[in-house]
C-alpha cells in the first residue's frame, strides 16, 4: 500500500492509505473513530462526539479569515462491506487491500471504501494542514450512513455552527450536487410452512453469480441483472416442471447493494436431474444474451448437497415464487425535471430463509414523497395478497434542489475558472445526508462535491486517481472563496 501515500495530494492520500488500514464497516466503526479522536487530540484540535457517535472537529481559521462564514466539510465514517464469493476478508478484523492500477485506486477482492473514504481524508488532511487558506472550519463525520444513516438522523440542533456545509459523498468529477432522494426500507416476512423432505430425491444447490452489482441508487438505471430476480424467475419458469422442492432462499447482503450472488437450495426427483442440467443451461444462455451489454458474465453452477431433512410446503413454495417473480425492481420511474436521472426505483436486496420465514429487504428511493408512498403502497398489496407481513422503516426525506444557492454558485463559478468548462449541476438518485441535515439546520446552505468513484458498493469499486486531485483543488479554492458572514 505505500505507493497510495505517493499519489498527488499526498496529505489526502496519506490518509486514505490510514483510513484503509483500519476497519470500519457500517456499525463498526468505533476503531477508526477512535483513531481519529487521538490524532485531533494530538493536534489539539476542538473535539465533540455526540450521542450517537457522530465527530465534530472545529479548527480556527488562518490569519484574515476570521470573518468569513463557518464551513462544515461533512463526510461519513462508514463504508459498505462487500467481497467475492472466493475472498477470505473479516471486514471487521482484516485491513483493505488497496492498490494502484493506472490512473485508478482498486481493491482485492473487496469494496475500496472510496466511499466515502475519500471525502473524509480530503476534510482530515485539510485539518492537519498549516498551509491551506480558509476560514474557521468544521468538519463533520457521521456514523453509520450506509446501513441506516443513524449518524444523520441523529445529528441535533446546535451542534454545528456553520453556515455552510460541504458534502463530500458525491462520485462524479465535473458534477455539483444540490439535491437527493429520499429513501425508505421495505422488510417483507413470508410464514413458511415445512414438510418432511423425500429421502429418495436428489439434493442440489444452484449458485447465481458473476454480476457487476453496485450502488441501488447510483446504478440503479444501467439495467444490470439483479440475482435474487433471476433466479426466482429461473424458478418460476422451471420449478413445477421439473418438480422441484425448495429448502433454502439466499440472496445478496445489503439492501442498498443491486446483488450480485443468490442461491438455492432443492431436491427433485432422480430422473428429472439431467432435464434440470439442460434448463440451467438454457436459462444461462438466455440471461447472457439478455443482459449481454449491461451484465454479461451471469454464472449458473450446480452442486450436489447433503439431502435435507425437510422442504416448503407445497403452498409455501409457489407462494414464495409467485411473490419474488412479481416484486417490482428497478427504476420505477425517470424524472420529467431532470433528464437522464432516476426519480423512482426499487432494490430487490436481500433474501433470508430462517426456521420460520424467509424475509425480503427492499430499499425504496425516490426524488418525491409520492413516488415513494406509490411504491410502498404496491409491496403492502403484494404483502396482503401473499399472506406476508411488511415493516416500513427508516424512511429518511430528500433533498430538496436550491437553485438560489450561494454556495452552489460559488462552487459552480470556482470550477469555471479553474477548469474553463462548465460543471453539470445534478439532483442524484442516492441518500445523501444532506436531505436529513435540512431539518435540524434548515437555513445550512449546502452543497456535495467529490472525485469519480466506479462501482461503489460492489468489489469492483474504483476511484479515479487524476480526479481525486481535482476534486481537492476545488474544494480549497472553494474554501478561500467562501464569503465574510456579513455578505
């Protein structure tokens, strides 16, 4: 990992390659917190860890500054733990794998944590900077953003003193963010039924893998295969045929992570297993030519397995089938406003079989209140039609566009001169924090920013190393720019 520390900025860099040496996955983020605590404490920087975990370091600003507007530079602490199905990685344990490859930074075999690593070095180094210009400064990281945004929700008036604030989880160079979706999570609980399993039938597992995978919300339009959809379309198309007879479920981990891998598990009877091999076949060579731009690699393998002691029911089965076969996913809608961004969708995340029900995590996100009460509304009938229980929860709102936005514009025209080209000014289809942080501060004018990420929440997850330079030079150009408070 030192050739990390070599990149241009180092100061950024160097704390990247800190940053990925200790772990810090949503909800276990307290080492690396705790890290970052010492080292401000070594600074002698002003320190606050509020009720929930959230930092909040506050620097004075560089001789002459003193009257400009307080910024909060405001990044999350978390990163989303994902890996290959063949990586031996503890993300609670194991430091990542982060390397050069060209003009990008990857890791092996697991999620970088690009995301949102490389806003929170980019406000740490500016910390511990003596030589970069600004007024007086905060920064804030939140904890937990990636598997509930508890940091965000729990973030309390009077806590922040700035009149700024500059989100750094954006993964596009050239883009200015000023507004988000909201978001809220779906858990769907279907009873299950068991029968004693029929010793005599063979036993198989199918494992679906060789998906790209990625972010629900950022990637959600490209149209790549969803795991846990195709193969309950696989066993909607084949399982009365073939007569088979579910014992397991399991699909993706995160429900803000299109997956990548599911798997099933199943007896059938012994004559039908070489009818089987050829549907697999079949199925595989229809997926692949189906999603041969967006997600070409699909891999179907079958793997004889331990015969069970007991399957679904009858009625449990095709319930179960007929319930994740119909599930809508995917972009729901386009936005009229904003041309080429997603405004409402769904992601089919997550699917666990246990004793007594196999439970379904979604993540609803839309740019407005009534595309996602919309989508809510049509899993709670499905719900009523299956017999299912459905738990809504977590429901965090958007953020809502400021076209008069001081800050944006100062962004904006700062990029312009630097650059001598246009940024794109964007509303993103992903839950920014920014749209949570308007109710404790809603006067905060408030902008997001950051370098190019690839395929974030998934193992290809790569971060474009000339555009993590250009994004730090925006950022203190746009910090010496930020205007006296009484202007």
């Amino acid at each position: 990992m030192t050739a990390l520390s070599q990149l241009y900025p180092q100061p950024l860099w160097q704390w990247f390659e800190q940053i990925c040496a200790i772990p810090h996955p949503s909800k276990h983020e307290q080492a690396l917190s705790q890290y970052i605590k010492q080292w401000a404490h070594s600074k002698q920087l002003e320190l606050v860890e509020d009720n929930v975990g959230n930092l909040i370091i506050r620097k004075p600003a560089t001789p002459g500054m003193e009257d400009r507007k307080i910024v909060v530079i405001q990044a999350h602490i978390d990163m989303v733990p994902q890996k290959n199905a063949d990586k031996v990685h503890d993300f609670t344990k194991d430091a990542i794998e982060a390397y050069v490859d060209g003009d990008w930074v990857k890791a092996k075999g697991t999620t970088l944590g690009a995301d949102n690593g490389i806003g929170m070095a980019s406000a740490l180094a500016i910390l511990g900077s003596d030589d970069i210009k600004h007024g007086p400064l905060e920064v804030l990281l939140t904890v937990d953003e990636e598997a509930g945004m508890t940091g965000a929700f729990g973030l309390q008036p009077g806590m922040l003193k700035a009149d700024v604030l500059i989100n750094t989880d954006s993964e596009q160079e050239g883009e200015i963010y000023m507004g988000c979706a909201g978001g809220v999570d779906a858990q769907i609980s279907l009873p299950m039924v068991w029968q004693a399993a029929e010793q005599s039938y063979a036993s198989f597992s199918l494992q679906l893998s060789g998906l790209k995978g990625g972010h629900s919300g950022v990637n959600i339009h490209l149209g790549r295969g969803n795991a846990n959809k195709l193969l309950a379309r696989f066993l909607f198309e084949n399982a009365d045929e073939l007569a088979l007879e579910l014992t397991q479920f399991n699909g993706g981990s995160l429900r803000n992570a299109i997956p990548r891998e599911a798997n099933i598990s199943f007896m059938l009877p012994s004559e039908n297993v070489a009818a089987l091999k050829e549907k697999i076949t079949a199925f595989e060579t229809l997926v692949r030519n189906e999603l041969a731009i967006a997600d070409p690699n699909v891999c179907l393998t079958l793997s004889p397995i331990p015969t069970p002691k007991r399957v679904m029911s009858e009625n449990s089965q095709n319930t179960l089938i007929d319930l994740l076969h119909v599930c809508p996913n995917g972009v729901m809608r386009m936005s009229d406003e904003i041309q080429g961004v997603t405004e409402t969708s769904l992601n089919v995340g997550v699917i666990k079989t246990d004793d007594e029900q196999v439970t379904i995590l979604c993540l609803i996100r839309s740019l407005i209140d009534s595309g996602r009460s919309q989508i809510e509304g049509m899993l709670t009938a499905l719900a009523n039609l299956t017999g299912a229980e459905i738990d809504l929860s977590g429901a965090y709102p958007g953020w809502k566009p400021d076209n008069s936005s001081p800050v944006m514009a100062i962004v904006r025209e700062t990029y312009q001169d630097i650059y001598h080209k246009e940024p794109v000014i964007m509303v993103i289809h992903a839950g920014l924090e920014c749209g949570l942080f308007k109710k404790p501060y809603p006067d905060m004018d408030m902008v997001s920013i950051g370098p190019t990420i690839r395929f974030p929440h998934s193992p290809d997850e790569m971060v474009n190393i000339t555009t993590v330079g250009q994004y730090w030079t925006l950022l203190l150009a746009v910090l010496e720019r930020i205007p006296a408070r009484d202007q």
